[in-house]
C-alpha cells in the first residue's frame, strides 16, 4: 500500500519555523529594522558582512510591509555582493527573493531550489536556514496590498524587470481570480525580456493546475504547451531537471501514470549526472511510487533502495524519512512474494531512527509497520494473525489526521481475511466500511479511487458467495463504472499528450525551418558581397592598367620630342662644321685652332644629349617595374578572394547536403519510434503474465484452462514483439545500407529501380507535406535496360530533386489556372541509346520561361520565391552527372505547357 508522506517528512522542518515566526509576526518590527540601519551607516563597509545584513533588513522590511524599502536592499545587497565577487551574494539574493515569494506559489518553488543548490557543504547551509521560513501571510491585509500597489507603482518608474516580475506575481494574492490575468501576462514578459525563460515555465505550471481545478480543460492544455516548449528550449540540466520533476508532480496528481514515470526518470538522470542528492532523493522516492502504483514492484524496490541510501546520508535531516522508505520497500517485496527480503526491510525500519517532529507522524510510521506486518502475514496465508495486526494498524490510523485514507486500506484488507477465512458477513461489514471511506472521496485522490475500486470489486465477489446476486450486480456495476472512467480518462491524457508533443514538433520545426531560411539568406548576401568585391578590385586594375598606359604614352611623346630636338641641332652643328671647313684654306692657325674647339664642344654636347637620353630611358623602366609589381599584387589578391568564394559555395553545398541528411535521419528516427514503443509495452504486458502464469503454478488447484488461456495470450504477444521487432530490424537495415553507399564508389546500379524507389519517395514525401497535393505518376521503363555503374546515392539525389521541381511546377500551375479539366501528372521514362542509358523526367507544369532557361544550372540562381529554394538543387545536379559521371543533363521547356529534363548516362565503365 503506497503511503506518500515523504515531503511532509522531507519539508517539516520548515513548519517548526513558520510557527516561530508567526509568534514573531506580531511584534514590532520598526525597532529591529531602525538599529540595524543605524548599524549599517555606522559601519559603511562594502564587504561581505554589509551583504548580509542588507539581505536581513530586506526581509524586516517585508515583514513591516514596507515592501518598496525590502526590495531596494534586496537589489542593493546583490549588487554589492556582484562588485565583491562574493560567490555566496547570489543564493542570499535567491533566498531573499523566495522569502518575498512565500506565498506565490509560482514562482516560490524555483527560487527555494536555486538557493539550497547554492550551497555547497553543510556549514555553508547554515546561513540558508538562518534566512529560512516563510514570511507571514498578510494577504488579507488592506495595508499590505496598499503598500504592494506602491512598490509597484515605484518599480515600475524605476525599471528593474526581475523585481517588478516578483511584485507583479507577489500581488495576485491580494486580488481576486478575475483579475489576475494582466498582471501575469506582464510577469511572464517581464522575465522573458531580462532573458529568464525558466520562471515563466513556472507560473504556466501552475496556472496549468489551476485550470484544472476550475475545469478549463482548454485554458490547462494551452498552458501545458507553453511549459513544455519552455522546457525542451532550456539547456541548462538543472533548471531542466527540476522542470522535469515538477511536471511529474502534477502529471501524478492527474493520475497520468506514464507521463509522471517518463518525467520523473528524465529528472533523476539528469540530477545523477549533476551529482545533485537532495532532489534526487525525493524523485527517486516518486519513482518508487509510480513504479509500485504500475504494479512494476521489482523496479519500485530499486529505486526506493536507491533512495534510501541517499536518506541514509541525512541530507537536510533526510534521515528521519527512513522508516516510510523501509517499509514502502517491503511492500513491494510482499507483492513480489519475496517475504524473507519484506521482512528483513520491515525490522530494519523499525530500527531506523525515528525523531519525527510530531506525535502524529509517530502514529502514522506505527500504523504503517502493523499494516506492513498485516499484509505479510496475509500473504503467507495466515490470516488470523494478520487481522491481529490490521486491527492495531487501524488503532493508531484513528488517531492521526489521516485516518480516513489509512482507516480505507486497513478495512479493505481486514476484509479479505475474513473472505478467506469464510466469515462472509464480516467481510462484508469491513468491505462495506472501507467502501464507505473512500467513494465519497475517489474523485479528489488517486488513492481513494483505487481502494473504491478494489473495495467494490471484493463486495462483488463476497456477496456473490454469499448469495445475493442482487448486491453483488450493484457492486460490479459500479467497479464497471469506475474502470470505464479510467480507461476513458487515460485515453483523455494519451490523446492530449499526443495533441501537445505534435504542436511543440510543430514549433520546433518551424524555428529550425526560419533559422535554416535566415542562414541560407546571409550566406547568399555574403557571396554577393565577394562578387561585388571581386569586380570592384577588378575595375580598379583595369583603370590602373588604363593610366600606366596613358602615362606611358606621355612619355614616349616626350622622349620621341627631345630625339627630334637633338637630331635637329646635330645636322645645325654639322652645317657649321662643314663652313668652318670652306673657310679652312682662308682662316690661319687661329681659325684651325678655333674649328678644333668647335668641333670639341660640339663633341661634348652629342655625348651630353646621349646621357640625357639614356637617364630618361631608365626613369621610365623603373616606373614600368613599380608598375607591374603592384599588377601582380592585386593578380594575387584577386585569386585569393575567388578561392574564398569558392570555398564558401563549397561550404552552402556541404550544408544543403547536411539538411537533406538531416530531414533523412528525423524521418527514420520516427519510423523506428513505433515498433519500438510496441515491442516495449509488449514486453511489459508479457512479463505480467508469465508471473500470473508462476503464481497459478503454485497454486494447490490450478486452473488449466487459465494457464492455456495465459500461454496463448503470451504466444501472441510475443509474435506481436517479433513482428514489430523485425519491422525495427528492417529500418536499421536500411539504414545500414544507405550508410554503405556513402563511400561514393561506384557499382552496378538498376536505373529502373532506383527511379521507380526516388519517385516514390519524393511523392509520399511532399503528401506528408501538403495532404491536399494530388498528382498522376506517369512510368515507362525499358525491361532491356542493364545494370549501369553509377553512385545510387548521388543519381538518387539528382533524381529527387528533379522529381520535387516536377511536383512543384504542377502544383503552381494548379494553384494558377483552377481548371477542373487540368490534371497534374509527371512522366517518368528509361531507355538505351546510342551507347547511352537515358532517363526522363517531364511535368506539364508552368515551365521555365525562356530568358532564364540559360541559367537555371548557375549556382544561387532559383525561381522559386524567397525561402522556398537554395538555388543549388540544379547546379549539384548538374555537377553529379557531368563531372562525376561523365554525363549530360539537359532541358527542354515550353513556358505554360511543361518542362522536360534528359539524363544520359555513358553505358562504359570508368
């Protein structure tokens, strides 16, 4: 029999507190918070202690209701303790924010775990517990909801968006339902702008109760979604790890056992890879409950041991839960049969300490053991002695706060001794008592729900034996009824569970596609960028090129003058020359030595104008090397940024490839979910039934046709797990085999097929899609054809993409003429010819208008809208089959009639 009591073990010491500071509540708090100010301004240090005691003025402060003051040091003292690198300064702030939360149950939760995880040993949690308790509960205070407005008023002047969130949730206690909506709407935006999503997951948990309690069946599944995409977007494992567990929480109060179980074993892995003890402690606690409620008892034993190990450690006085773990774990013993090991669990809980904080829970613990010995005895067949100790356990559960739900249990089991035993009537009293007890409360509990049911069952049964055909009818009518609400419920639970995880896909799906969109969108902005770059630095070396002509030019205009001038005054220099020889024979000496001299000077000005030349000549060298230097520089530049173009087409290509894989692997991996599901759930249902199978084995009078009736259902199920287990082995074949052609060799393909398999998968692709696309599927394969050496991958690709341009012409067209005699089809044709294998692939879809047909194998080029093509599909294409295999592809279009692509493929090997 569960009995869940370990959060009130875990968390009672927090009520001790409470009580304490109730009392302190009514005293004058001004007094306090007035000598602890004078103290701070007395000793005006920014250290460590200043943190402190600005943490315990906020908290006076919120006891005086003087919230706007509290929450000012609150801010202050974090950050202080920020400017100090005070590592300590973030759990006083988290703990002084749950203080404030106290009663705020949505957000109270998340800030008392982020300040207990902030500590990392014991003689650091002491402060924690010096800060503990709750504050007391003014929420029917007219003073206080006044002083709440003001803060608000204030916060709200004086931004800070995580302290106006608090406020904002802090004030719905003062305010009545109705009301409360604007204020959370602004809370939860408030903390997604300061970038903290795990508290708005938070209040949508709870809000998502709250509906549920008020019967909003819409208003809680709508929250559900909010929580739970918040919770698959967070990466952190812890905050992750406690959104897990408090969804198992109210997943288990909803009796929705089997999202409460995969919940609850998410957050344990997480919390055991974070070494966490404290809330692993309670979830595998909760673990060991559901595990027990669906009859798993060898795997609640499991974790109900592991558990009690970590209470063993006395984690937060954890180990005063041990006699509640001790005897839980004989319970599941004692269904297990195995009662050597409940006995042994049954003393070792007796021994355990037992320094619980009330009279009551002493009670509880020694109606749990009489009960625990009851139901051992009870399965050894002694009866007798069991009722000894049902009727002590009942004893003890009169005298406790829970004495309806115990007071249940222990009548139900009183009662099958005595239907064992034969005393019909007394087991009809004691079935009635416990039937009594727990119908007028089966819809609050589902514990109260499931002794109802077994209590109802059990009167059946008796007054059937007993001969009263009339009640027993009553009583199975009503187990009847009660097992048809469940089934009906759990299908409820099933059907929306399957409703929230579709729409959280869905979202998922359309984050990555936006994402997927926005990357492709810059990497294509980025390559016009470096084509406009590349033509820019090629402009200016054709303008360089230009003026180093140009200049070149000047110059040789300039040198072809001066070559003019000197040639000009040489012929003068000879006319001279030649008169100073005439005039020889008539001058003496003097004009002979005068002729010498002019014909030395002229001498020196030839061999003058030559060095001008010659120094001309090399200016103009030197400046056509400079030139050509810086030509080859920016030669250089320009191949470099052309092979980064090219690595960054390569890279888009590698990436459409990655995406496709992707889409690829997503698919198989929910294709290979199902059968897995159904060999699992198989698995389960078969193990139950071979240990109903051993226990009518072991029975004095076996019933045959029970055990013929069991076998048979084993046998089918066990078909059922080999039929869904081969369906998975099949998946993973092929999954192997499309991972053995990734090699890129090539081997002999069947043309044939492997279009006929890509024309399948592309049409059953896009239906998934678009439910309302509709298409004829034209085929013509030549039976002649042989097998082609080819890389199936890579023409599969060529083909696919094909295929989903045919598709996507037909539905434009469609979508564009609304004809009711237009029907959309794609022709799919092989053949042979002239040393060439050919497929076809041809739409009567819109068709490629004619200025564009050029470019349709360019990379980028696409005339599909924004978002809808990467403009690359084509040109991989058109590179598969021309550079990998030495083929052609061509096109043939006809703008509104149709579109035809041709691939021929060389039949030799290579």
């Amino acid at each position: 029999m569960p009995r869940h009591f370990f959060f009130c073990l875990l968390f009672s010491f927090f009520s001790c507190l409470s009580h304490s500071q109730a009392q302190e509540a009514a005293t004058p708090y001004r007094v306090k918070i007035d000598s602890l100010q004078a103290l701070i301004n007395q000793h005006p240090k920014s250290d460590t202690t200043t943190v402190k005691r600005l943490n315990y003025l906020a908290r006076l402060c919120f006891y005086d209701m003087q919230f706007q003051r509290g929450l000012l040091e609150t801010v202050r003292a974090h950050q202080l303790a920020n400017k100090l690198h005070y590592v300590k300064g973030d759990g006083l702030y988290w703990r002084t924010l749950d203080y404030f939360n106290s009663y705020s149950p949505h957000t109270y939760s998340f800030y008392h775990f982020l300040t207990r995880w902030s500590y990392d040993d014991r003689k650091q949690a002491e402060e924690f517990f010096q800060l503990g308790g709750r504050m007391p509960d003014l929420r029917k205070n007219p003073q206080a909801k006044a002083q709440m407005l003001v803060a608000i008023n204030y916060f709200e002047k004086h931004l800070d968006r995580e302290i106006l969130a608090n406020l904002l949730i802090a004030y719905l206690g003062y305010i009545p339902r109705d009301e409360q909506a604007p204020y959370l709407e602004k809370a939860i935006r408030l903390f997604r702008e300061n970038n903290q999503p795990d508290l708005p997951f938070f209040i949508y948990r709870h809000e998502m109760v709250v509906y549920e309690k008020e019967g909003k069946a819409k208003e809680a599944r709508e929250t559900e979604i909010e929580a739970r995409t918040i919770l698959s977007n967070t990466k952190d494992s812890r905050e992750k790890a406690l959104m897990y567990y408090f969804l198992h929480q109210i997943y288990a109060s909803q009796n929705r056992k089997d999202l409460s179980f995969e919940f609850d074993t998410k957050a344990v892995q997480l919390l055991e890879n974070l070494g966490e003890k404290e809330l692993r402690l309670s979830a595998l606690y909760r673990l060991g409950i559901i595990s027990f409620d669906l009859g798993l008892n060898r795997k609640a034993a499991e974790y109900l041991k592991k558990s009690a190990t970590l209470a063993a450690e006395n984690i937060n006085n954890s180990a005063n839960s041990l006699p509640d773990l001790y005897l839980q774990i004989a319970f599941s013993y004692i269904n297990l049969k195995e009662f050597e090991e409940a006995k042994y669990f049954i003393d070792k809980s007796q021994k355990a300490p037992n320094n619980l904080h009330s009279e009551n829970f002493k009670k509880i613990i020694t109606a749990r053991h009489y009960d625990a010995e009851g139901q051992l005895l009870m399965g050894q067949g002694s009866y007798q002695e069991a009722l000894k100790k049902f009727t002590q356990a009942l004893a003890f559960a009169n005298q406790t706060t829970d004495s309806t739900r115990l007071a249940s249990y222990m009548t139900y089991y009183m009662a099958q001794c005595y239907q064992k035993l034969g005393q019909l009537q007394e087991s009809i009293k004691y079935g009635k008592m416990s039937y009594d007890k727990s119908s007028t409360r089966h819809q609050i509990s589902g514990q109260f729900r499931f002794v109802t049911t077994k209590s109802s069952l059990l009167l059946a049964e008796v007054y059937e034996e007993a001969g009263l055909p009339l009640e027993a009818y009553k009583y199975l009518k009503e187990y009847q009824k009660l097992r048809k609400e469940s089934d009906q419920k759990d299908e409820a639970s099933y059907l929306a569970d399957v409703e929230i995880r579709s729409t959280i896909e869905k979202e998922e799906q359309e984050k990555n596609r936006l994402k997927q969109e926005k990357l492709q969108q810059s990497q294509h902005i980025l390559a016009i960028e470096k084509q406009r770059e590349i033509d820019g630095l090629k402009a200016q070396a054709e303008k360089q090129l230009l003026e180093s002509k140009a200049e070149q030019a000047e110059l040789d205009k300039k040198l072809d003058k001066e070559r003019l001038e000197a040639k000009a005054l040489q012929n003068k220099r000879q006319q001279d020359y030649q008169i100073s020889l005439l005039n020889l024979d008539i001058d003496t000496q003097r004009k002979v030595r005068t002729g010498l001299l002019g014909g030395l000077a002229l001498f020196a000005l030839f061999v003058a104008v030559l060095f001008r030349q010659n120094h001309v000549k090399q200016r103009f060298n030197a400046l056509l090397s400079k030139q050509k230097v810086e030509i080859e520089r920016q030669r250089d530049q320009l191949d470099h940024t052309l092979t980064e173009l090219k690595s960054t087409q390569t890279q888009l290509i590698q990436k459409e490839k990655l995406a496709s894989l992707g889409e690829l692997t997503a698919g198989i991996a929910h294709e290979i979910q199902n059968p897995l599901n159904f060999v699992n759930n198989f698995s389960e249902v078969s193990t139950e039934l071979v240990t109903e199978l051993e226990e009518e084995r072991h029975k004095p009078q076996r019933d045959t046709e029970l055990e013929t009736e069991l076998l048979a259902d084993l046998k089918a199920n066990l078909r059922k797990i080999n039929h869904h287990g081969g369906r998975a082995s099949s998946i993973v074949k092929g999954m192997l085999e499309h991972s053995r052609v990734e090699t890129g060799e090539k081997r002999p393909t069947d043309l044939n097929a492997l279009a006929d398999e890509y024309l399948k998968i592309a049409y059953h692709g896009l239906k998934a899609k678009d439910k309302s696309f509709a298409c004829e599927l034209v085929t013509e394969f030549d039976p002649a054809l042989e097998p082609l050496e080819t890389v199936p991958q890579e023409i599969g690709r060529v083909l696919l993409n094909l295929y989903n341009n045919a598709f996507y012409a037909v539905a434009q067209r469609a979508s564009q003429t609304h004809h009711a005699d237009y029907q959309p089809t794609v022709w799919v044709s092989t053949s042979q010819v002239a040393g060439k294998e050919v497929v076809r692939v041809r739409d009567n879809g819109t068709g490629i208008p004619e200025s564009v047909k050029s470019k349709i194998f360019q990379p980028f080029f696409t005339t599909k809208p924004t978002g809808e093509g990467t403009g690359l599909g084509l040109s991989l294409s058109y590179d598969i089959v021309t550079k990998g295999h030495g083929g052609t592809l061509l096109v043939e279009s006809h703008q509104g009639e149709g579109t035809e692509f041709r691939i021929e493929l060389p039949t030799y090997k290579g």
